[in-house]
C-alpha cells in the first residue's frame, strides 16, 4: 500500500492561521513581536531564505527588519550590528543566516546573540537549556518535525526513531526532542556500520544527511513514518530530498514530500519563537 504523504501545505497554513491570531493578541495588550534578519553576501539561496523569513513574518503580523551587509563586511562590524539588536526594544529575535563568510567566525558571531532573542537555539546557553529540559527557544527545524509527527497523530513515546546525521543543527537537537518526547533513540552518522539494519528498525526515521535521495526503500522498515529534512539541489535545478520519494512510497506509512513539508515548518517554528520571545520580553503570555 501506498505511503500518506503528509500534507505540509496544510498543516503549516493550519499553524500560522494560529500564530497570527496569538500576534494580533499580543499586539492588543501593546507588544508586536519583532525579527531581525542579518545576512552577509550575495550567495543567491541565502537571499531567498532571507526573503522568505521576512515575508513570513510580516503576513503574521510581525514587525521585521533585514540588514544586508556586503562580504567584506569585518566581524567586529557584525558583532556591533548584534550589540545593537540585543538593546533594540522592537526586537525580540535575531537570526544571522549562514553560511557567513570565511572570515567572520560563526561561533563568535552566536556567542554576541543574546540568548533571549536566539530563536534559532544555537547560542551555547539555549543549547544547554534543550539538554537539560529547560524553558526556552526549540532548534526550528527540529521543533518542526516534532509538530508534523503529533499532526499525523503518531504516537512517540516507546517507539524506535532514528535519525540519520549528528549536525547541530539538525541531527543533534532532533535526537534530543525526540528523547523529549520518550522515543527510543538512535542516531546515524558517516562512521555507522551496517546503517541499513539500524535504519529498518526505526518506527520513526528522520533523514538529515544532505545527500540526494540517499534513503532508499531497502533502508526503511514496512510502516515507519519518514521525515525527509533534506534540501538538496540537483543537476538539473530541482529540489530533492535525502529520501528517494518514489522509491520509499510503497513502503513506509506516511511521507513528507520535498520540497513543501520540513521547510516551511522550519520557518513557522521561527515564528512561534520569536512570539514566544516577545511574551517572555514582555512578561505577557499569549501561547499556551
Ligand atoms: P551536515 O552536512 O552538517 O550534516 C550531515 C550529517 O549527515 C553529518 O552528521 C554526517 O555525518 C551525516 N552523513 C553524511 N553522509 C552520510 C552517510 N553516507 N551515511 C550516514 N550519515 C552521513 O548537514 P545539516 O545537518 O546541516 O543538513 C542536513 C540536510 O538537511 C541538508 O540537506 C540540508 O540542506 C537540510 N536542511 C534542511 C532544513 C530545512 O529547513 N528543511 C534546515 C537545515 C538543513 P558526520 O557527522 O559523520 O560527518
């Protein structure tokens, strides 16, 4: 039988239909949440995410601002930028798209974001804080997968997920939120021995290789549910997934298609972070 492929569209139209309405109420007690988009350089795809970042933001009713800043750009300049965000009282998230240039260190660069307006969640502090279950932002892409498996209705807690990479930004903080939610963990990595029979385990697969259709359906146990992550692009110009879709349709229960799923939710947990950071600013609760 054939996969249910999940309807991303749906689900993240679904999503920020609520946060808009949860902006409007923060905006009527007086707090409109506000994101602040740094990119460095020209790179073509960066200034599409970029883009799409701020017009998210502003048809949920957000305030947004982007800085475009040359690739010469030195670090100390870009740190300045930061400082300056942190103090400013109209934002209350500050995302610097990467990749950034060579010379400008990355670390130093999240290190200058104050953690209470790092909704990315890579500041070391908040990073900590999603270890040890404390209150804060949740890595975007990884809260969004977590949102696309409770809207199937998928049952986590006891089952087997694996997940494929240990990026920090996205294997890494996957793990970690499925353990949250009392998965049974496994993580796979370029030095796995026999992936394939860790892989046809798994209830739950979540595939964030960067590799073009690399999960085959001879990796995937009959019935799992498979989170593709994966943006990759082809020789031809289209977009594909790091789950061969085709070849995976038959085999698993549910699907989500790439693009049009994981990465859109991306950019709606960003949102969800930044409101969550403006209520925190503000001491006002509007999500529950
Ligand atoms: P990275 O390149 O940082 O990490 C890739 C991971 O995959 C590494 O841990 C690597 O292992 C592992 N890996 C590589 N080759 C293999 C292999 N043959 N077998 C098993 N594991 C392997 O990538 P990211 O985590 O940043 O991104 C992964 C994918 O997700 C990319 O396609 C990216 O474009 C996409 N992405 C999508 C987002 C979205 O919004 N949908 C957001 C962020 C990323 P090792 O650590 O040993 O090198």
């Amino acid at each position: 039988m054939s996969a249910q492929v999940i309807n991303g569209k749906e689900i993240v139209s679904e999503y920020r239909a609520q946060i808009k309405e949860q902006v409007a109420t923060l905006q009527s007690k007086g707090v409109q949440p506000g994101l602040a988009v740094v990119i460095v350089g020209d790179d073509p795809a960066s200034h599409v995410y970029v883009r799409n970042k701020a017009k998210a933001c502003e048809e949920a009713g957000m305030y947004s601002e982007v800085h475009k800043l040359p690739e010469n750009t030195p670090e100390q300049e870009l740190i300045e930028l930061i400082e300056k965000l942190n103090q400013s009282a109209k934002v209350h998230g500050i995302l610097v798209q990467s990749p950034l240039p060579k010379h400008i260190s990355e670390e130093r660069v999240v290190e200058a974001i104050a953690p209470g307006k790092d909704v990315d969640c890579f500041h070391p502090v908040n990073v900590g804080n999603l270890m040890i279950g404390k209150e804060g932002p949740l890595p975007c892409t990884p809260a969004g997968v977590i949102e696309i498996l409770k809207k199937i209705g998928a049952d986590i807690a006891g089952k087997h997920a694996v997940v494929i990479g240990r990026s920090n930004i996205v294997g890494k903080p996957m793990a970690m939120l499925l353990l949250r939610e009392h998965a049974t963990v496994t993580v796979c990595h370029s030095r796995t021995k026999n992936m394939e029979e860790i892989t046809r385990q798994a209830d739950i697969l979540v595939a964030a290789v960067g590799k073009a259709k690399m999960i085959k359906s001879h990796h995937v146990k009959p019935g799992a549910i498979v989170i593709d992550v994966g943006i990759n692009r082809l020789d031809t110009g289209k977009l594909a997934g790091d789950v061969d879709f085709d070849d995976v349709l038959d085999t698993a229960s549910y699907i989500t298609p790439v693009p049009g799923c994981v990465g859109p939710m991306t950019i709606t947990m960003l949102l969800r972070n930044t409101l969550e950071a403006a209520e925190r600013a503000a001491g006002v609760r509007v999500t529950v």
